[in-house]
C-alpha cells in the first residue's frame, strides 16, 4: 500500500506552486520533502490530506484512488493522521477530548478511553489527560498533536514542519522522541521540513524539492554523497566546487597528507581565514582551482595567509551530469 | 545616577497627577451617581435607590431596557452571522473596501440613522411614495420591533466584525486538522467550529447588550414617538422636561450604570475563562477550495441588501429631505431644491451659528483630549504596576459607561453650591464633558501604537547616549504621532456631532449641529435640519473613512 502521486499539479492564481510531479511514498517508510520555504513542500502535503485540489494529476494509496479527474475522497474520509505546524490543538477541549477526536468523529464507540490513554502514554503525557491546551509547555502541546495524529491509527502521518514552533533544545529532544515513536508504532510517516538536519537524521528516504519541482529522491546518503543537482549539494550540507562548476566535493575529504595507495589530486591554496568550533578548526581556502573558497576541516591552528597543499582522494569528486540548466532558469519569485 | 533618581521621581507625580485630574474628571463624577441616589434630603437613605426601583413604573422601564437589549442581540446575530460566514467563506472576502463600507453604519450617529427611518417609514413618507402598495409596511413599522431593527441595523457591524475574526481564524487550522481526523462537516461545526464561534459570540453579545441599552439617539426620536420608553430617554426627560426631577434622573443613572458595569464584570469573567487565543504563530492559510458559485450569488446578494438597508435607506431619507421644496410633493424632480444648504450656511443664520459653535469647540476638546490621553497613555506604558493598571481602567472608563451617565454625573459635581469653579452653564462645561467623554481614544490609539514599540528601542537611544528628552523627542514622539493623529480626528468627528453631551450641557439659548438637527427635526423646518444633519455626517464620515484608509496602509506597512 504505498502513496502514488502521478502527474500532480498545482498553481495559485497563475503562480505555479507545484509543477506535475509523480511520486511514490513507500509504506512503512519515513519519507521527508526537504526544500527552502516556498518550494512547494507544504503545497504537496495539503494536496495530499486533500485540503487543496490539484489541478491536474491523479493520487492513489494501494489500490483507492484518492484524486483523480473523476473521483476525489475529501479528507476526512482518507484516513490520515497530520500533525500541523502551530499544533492545531482545539482550545475548547481537554487533552483527552483532542486526543480522542478522530475515534469519536469516525464513529467509534468502544475502547475509545484504552486507546487515547495508549497514545498518551506513548507521548508521556498519562495523567494530563484533563488539562487544556493552553495549560501545556510547547514540548507538550506538541506531544499531544502527535498522540491525535496518530491514536487512529492512520495509514499515513503527514508532518507539517511540526517542530519549527520549538525552541532549539526542545527541537533536539523531540527529533529523536518523534523518530522512535514513528519506527516503534510501524508507522508510514511523509514529514515535511526546511531542516536538513531534521531530514537526514530522520528519514529512510529524503525528497529534495526546489521552485516546485522535485529535484532528487533517495536515501540521506544517497542525497549527501550523490548529489544530482547543484542545489542538491549546496542546500545539503557544505560543498566545495572546483573550476566549470559540474564536480564538487564534501570539506570532510580533505586531506593535508596524501594518503598512500591512494590515488589523490593535489592542490596549491592559501588561507584566508581559520574559525575555532571546539572539536576542530574551519579553515577557508583560496584555491587557484576554484572560483570560490573552499570550506576544509584540519585539527589544528593555520596562520592566515600561510600557503598550504592540501590532497582529495580521486574517488572523493563527485561530477554532476549538467541536465539541470533548465530549472534554475525558469525559477519563479519568492512568495 | 543622580538624573535617573530625578527621573524616577518624576514619573510617580506624573502617575499621581494623573490619578488625580483622572479621579476629579471622570471617577468623582460617576461616584456622585452613587451618593447622590442614596443621599436624599440631606440625609443617608440607603433604600432610596432600591425604592425608587420599586416604584413599579421605573421597574417597568428597566425591564423595557432589558428586554430591548436582548432583542437587539438577537437582530444583530441574524443580521451578522451570516454576513460574516459570506466574507469569510465567498469570493466576496476579496473586496478589502467592503471592511470600510460595513463601518458606515455604525459611524452613522444613530439620531440621524433613526430619523432617516421615520422620514421613510411614516405616513406618506418615502416608502410610500415609491411603493404606495407597502404602505401597511410603514404602520407596522412604528412599533417595537421597529425600534429592534434601527438599533440592530446600527450596531450589527460590531459583532460582524468579532464573529468574522473567529471565523477567519477557526476555518483554519482548527476545522482542518478536524477534517483530517475523519471529521465530516456537520460534526465538525458541532464539535469545533461551534464552540469556538460561541465564545466570541457570546463577548460580542454583551457588547452589543451595553450598547444598546446606553443608546440615546435612538429612543429619544424614534422610541418616544411609539411611546417606548427606556432608562435613558426617561433620565433625559427628568433632566430636561418639566417637572424637572434629579433625584429620579440620578436614581436612573444609577441603575443603568450598576446594570452595564455588571455586564462588563460577567463579561470580563467570561472573557477570561472561555475566550481562547485562537491566534496561531504562522499566517492563516486559506485553502483555495472555494464552495460553488451560487453561493457567491446568494452572497452577494445579501451583502446588497444588507448595505441597502442600513446604508441606503437612511441616507437616501435624509439627503431626500434636505433637497426637497415643499413636502406635501414629495418625491419629484421638479421639488428638488438646494435652498436648505444655502440657507443653513448663510452667514450669521442660526444654522451656521450651530454649525461653527460644533466646530471650534470640539476642536478645543480633541486638541486638549489628545493631549490628556496622550499624558495618560504614557504614564500607563505597558501597565505593569498596579497603580498604572487603575490609571488604564479609569481612563477607559467613559468608554464602558453610558454616556448620558456620565454627563448627569458631571452636571451633580460641576453643579453642586460647594463647587468652586464656576464652569457649569459655561462653554467650559461643554469642553469639559466632550473631552471626559472621548479622551478614551485617544489613550486606545496612543497606548497601542506604544505597546508597539520594542522597549529596546529606547534602550538603544540611551546606550548612543541621549537624554531622556531627548529620546522623547526623537524617538518615542515620532513613533506615537500616528495614535495621536488617529486620536485627535477621533475625538473631533465624534465630539462635532455630540448628541447627548450637547442636549444637556450647553448653556441656553446656544446649539451645536446635533442640538440644531434634533430641534428642527422635532418641531421645525425638516428639511433644514436634515441638511445639517447630510453636511456634519458627511464631512465626519469623509474623516472617518479617511482615518481608516490611513490606518490600514499603517498596518500593512507596518507588518
């Protein structure tokens, strides 16, 4: 029972929100679309709950047709779990009230008490049960959002940058809770972020989009180390980019030695400028090689100014092919 | 260290000058209500109050404010709730300008709104003359419930705009996420998007509840002529008719004031406990999906109509009346004049007298009130303390009572033998009651442009080094100027057509617009007194809109 999404589309008033895009969302997968604000991310999503209509395209799960020319399930008969952004609790019911929505509103009438209690529980909430909303802390409020999403068991939880609301530490700590809570209860996750780090850590499979498009689909790995795109690379981690712009490589293979049996590239560069972060200095570079500075990691202090060689194993390079000219050209204004 | 102490200083006889002229404008008048309806005969009579409300006859016209209370409610739910479903949920919530034209008829002072009324309605009136077959409508009309539906006419764009508010922000996310978990629609309006409109509902309720049994404009022209009376119109008719009768009037006032603070308690109570900040941190996101167009028909439809009946009819009365020759024609080309306006603003005509009295001294009171509730608005700053917290709730105060109130409570002060100071039956007086009456503006209007400001604002001015007058002047002026402008065109629009101030507090024998348009409409020339009345409603509707245009680009600039 995966999620496909064939040829979908979508554009607010002549503004193309979304070019058609087909997809597959696995089922039992943790499935992330990573792009800036503005990429169509959130856009696809509310396409997906079936809170905008696509103009064109068809989505299925397994075998229902969810939207197509002909048919379209509204929401509330789709089955999914969402927890939004801003939370969305409702400010006029207890915890238990919100937790236990979707059981009631889908008609449920026994076990209903067992079954948010088993979702609170998994959120550590048990004995908040009575409490409203705005009695919670933020790391609360998100909690609950998660134990409704999910209390319904639905065939799919759709993530709208739930933890942006929360402040740095809280972030961390429910980045990892979330993760867990997703690969224990079995469930099928689509979560969308501008976050890469939220992206990567999470996620078995990670969608980069960009100005509407999806621009490479796969494992975090596959992402990081096999960039297809040059804004693949430069929005996922850190790159470093030698002359004609189509190879690049990550800081982290830089060496100052050459390793021996390796076969390596050797270039001649300067340092510009050299910044402590506890575990390791960042040094920018001048290559002759490259346009822009390049970004390496050494464990002690340079001079600035001081002329360096420094060694990248061959294998280390990474060549994009150079089909992507076309999108950056046709990238619409920011919102 | 020296000039901080000095400045700390400073800042608490300011705060202890202002509870002082705050305590002596506006808290002794509305406490002498109260001492004077027990103190009777120069003794303490503390069942005076409550036997004056035995009096079965006074009873009865508390209960007919109730009772008209709760029927306006109701008007204005029926009017209002599906006004502001169809600019939330049609294509009509595109029309910003349509926010400016809903205002219209709550700017519309409701004297002038209820005259437009019976100038249409009565016997072989405009309703008749254009459509004779409905002229029984205009019968029924002079009753009861034709006094509901000119009040609810007037006030519904109040609750309009709290229910649209809660609209807005439930359709978002809330009834979403509802519809996610499984929600179909009806459960979701029963579960989320009821009680959630329900608390908003029930505030705007209140309001309105206060508003209208403080409303003077209109059962003083419509309401006597059916012979409804309430506890304002009778209070005015103790005051102002003979046999005078303070000591009923000052029993009324209490009553009605006892009455409208207890709804502003219950309401703060309700407030606290059932109102919920349904504001969420991002920006509501509306989905696109747009319900089917006849529904935009039928809206549009019912936005005219509405428009039509509480914008079009009263002034297409009015301005009719004004340009008209001789009544018993009516309505034709040929009977169509503008003798009245060249009349009114002759020279030295009474009319003119009326009109420029109106204008220089409400531009005496919005000059002086800008300045009173600016001082206020800054002493109060964040209200943090509690003695700021008092100067807040006081300076508001004349805004949450009825105004004819608080004009009885300040004829017993500035009337009263020990009264020193020899205002009263002076233009001072009315200077004074319009400036009590209206400084609430313009502390609203400073205060909130001040809450604005990011305290490290100043901050910044003092670590670069400047003086606290000098941040004064540099930083903080230039940032409130815009509340105080706001406030100042406020207070003037409002005050230049006073009706209830004005009626019981000018000297004899000297009228302002509002005092010229009631004589002429009671006992005189109509059409005379309707072009006063299309000249002062228009030129202050022209500021209003003004001022809201103003405000809205500030907003939008701003965020």
């Amino acid at each position: 029972m995966d999620l496909n999404i064939r040829g979908v589309s979508k554009s607010f008033g002549g503004n193309m929100a979304l070019h058609p895009t087909d997809l597959i969302i696995r089922q039992g997968k943790f499935t992330t679309l990573l792009g800036p604000s503005g990429c169509g991310k959130t856009t696809l999503l509310r396409l997906i709950a079936g809170l905008e209509r696509p103009d064109t395209g068809s989505i299925s799960f397994g075998e229902e047709m969810l939207y197509s020319e002909a048919r379209e399930v509204p929401p509330h008969r789709r089955g999914f779990g969402m927890v939004f952004q801003d939370f969305a609790l409702w400010p006029h019911m207890t915890v238990f009230e919100n937790v236990a929505f979707g059981l009631r509103a889908t008609g449920r009438k026994n076990g209903i008490r067992d079954r948010v209690m088993e979702a609170l529980g998994k959120v550590k909430l048990s004995g908040m049960e009575q409490r409203y909303p705005h009695q919670l802390s933020g790391g609360q409020q998100q909690r609950v959002a998660f134990a409704r999403a999910v209390a319904t068991q639905p065939k799919l939880v759709l993530f709208d940058e739930p933890l942006s609301a929360l402040d740095a530490v809280l972030r961390d700590e429910m980045r990892l809770e979330m993760t867990y809570l997703v690969r224990e209860m079995g469930l099928t996750a689509l979560y969308v972020t501008h976050d890469q780090i939220e992206a990567m850590s999470m996620s078995d499979e990670v969608i980069v989009m960009h100005s509407g498009q999806v621009l490479q689909q796969g494992a975090p790995e596959e992402i990081y180390n096999q960039p297809k795109h040059p804004f693949v690379a430069r929005f996922i981690g850190k790159s470093n980019w030698l002359k004609g712009g189509q190879s690049m490589f990550r800081p982290e293979h830089i060496r100052f030695q050459p390793q021996p049996g390796e076969e390596v590239q050797s270039y001649a560069a300067a340092v510009t400028q050299v910044s402590y972060v506890g575990d390791r200095y960042e040094v920018r570079l001048k290559a002759d090689e490259a346009a822009e500075p390049w970004l390496v990691y050494c464990p002690e202090r340079l001079k600035e100014g001081t002329e360096v060689t420094i060694y990248l194993a061959q294998h280390c390079i990474h060549r994009l092919n150079g089909s992507y000219h076309s999108i950056q050209e046709n990238e619409p204004k920011g919102k | 260290m020296n000039n901080s102490l000095q400045q700390r200083q400073l800042k608490i006889w300011s705060m202890v000058l202002a509870l002082l002229v705050l305590g002596l404008l506006i808290v002794v008048p509305l406490a002498e209500i109260f001492i004077q309806s027990v103190y009777r005969d120069g003794q303490l009579q503390w069942s005076a109050p409550l036997r004056t409300l035995a009096n079965s006859e006074m009873m009865g016209v508390l209960l007919a404010s109730i009772w008209l209370g709760v029927c306006v409610i109701l008007g204005t739910t029926v009017l209002a709730l599906p006004l502001a479903w169809v600019m939330v949920n049609t294509r009509l919530s595109r029309w910003r300008w349509l926010e400016i034209v809903f205002l219209i008829p709550f700017m519309t002072p409701p004297y002038i709104g209820s005259m437009g009324w019976i100038l249409f309605m009565q016997k072989s009136g405009y309703l008749e003359q254009l459509a004779p077959g409905l002229a029984g409508l205009g019968g029924a009309f002079f009753s009861f419930g034709g006094m509901v539906v000119i009040m609810s006419l007037h006030l519904y764009p109040f609750l309009y705009l709290l229910l649209r508010g809660a609209l807005e922000r439930i359709g978002g996310n809330m009834e979403e996420a509802a519809a996610i978990m499984g929600a179909p629609f009806m459960y979701r309006f029963r579960r989320v998007v009821a009680p959630l409109l329900l608390s908003a509902f029930g505030m705007g309720a209140m309001l309105v509840f206060v508003k209208t049994i403080a409303e003077f404009g209109t059962p003083v022209t419509f309401g006597k002529r059916i012979g409804y009376e309430v506890m304002t119109s009778e209070i005015h008719k103790y005051i102002s008719s003979w046999p005078i009768d303070f000591g009923k009037a000052t029993s009324l006032s209490s009553v009605l004031l006892t009455t409208c603070l207890l709804v502003w308690y219950v309401q703060s109570l309700v407030n606290r406990k059932h109102t919920y900040g349904l504001v969420g941190g991002k920006g509501i996101r509306r989905s696109s999906m747009s319900s089917g167009s006849w529904l935009h028909w039928a809206g549009g439809i019912y936005v005219f109509l509405l428009l039509l009946a509480s914008v079009g009819i009263p002034y297409f009365s009015i301005v009719a009346a004004s340009t008209m020759k001789l009544r018993g024609v009516g309505l034709a080309w040929n009977n169509f004049t503008l003798d009245s306006y060249k009349e009114l603003l002759s020279w030295n005509s009474p009319s003119m007298k009326a009109l420029q009295t109106s204008l220089w001294l409400s531009l005496a009171a919005s000059t002086i009130a800008v300045f009173l509730g600016t001082w206020f608005a800054v002493v109060i700053e964040r209200s943090r303390s509690r003695v700021q917290r008092t100067i807040d709730l006081f300076s508001l105060l004349p805004n949450t009572v009825p105004g004819i109130v608080l004009v009885v409570g300040l004829i017993l002060l500035w009337n009263s033998p020990w009264m020193p100071i020899p205002l009263y039956n002076t233009y001072g007086m009315v200077i004074l009651t319009y400036v009590v009456l209206f400084v609430p503006y313009t502390v609203q209007y400073v205060k909130s442009a001040f809450t604005q400001i990011d305290p490290s604002l100043f901050h910044a001015g003092q670590v670069f080094g400047g003086t606290p007058g000098y941040i004064f002047r540099r930083v903080l002026l230039p940032l409130i100027i815009p509340g105080m402008l706001a406030g100042w065109m406020m207070t003037f629009t409002i005050a230049s057509r006073e009706l209830v101030g004005s009626l019981l507090i000018l000297p004899p024998s000297v009228k302002t617009s509002a005092t010229y348009i009631y004589a002429q409409f009671e006992q005189g020339q109509v059409s005379l007194g309707m072009a006063m009345a299309v000249i002062s409603v228009g030129l202050t509707t022209v500021l209003l809109i003004l001022l809201e245009v103003m405000g809205s680009k500030r907003r939008r600039t701003a965020s």
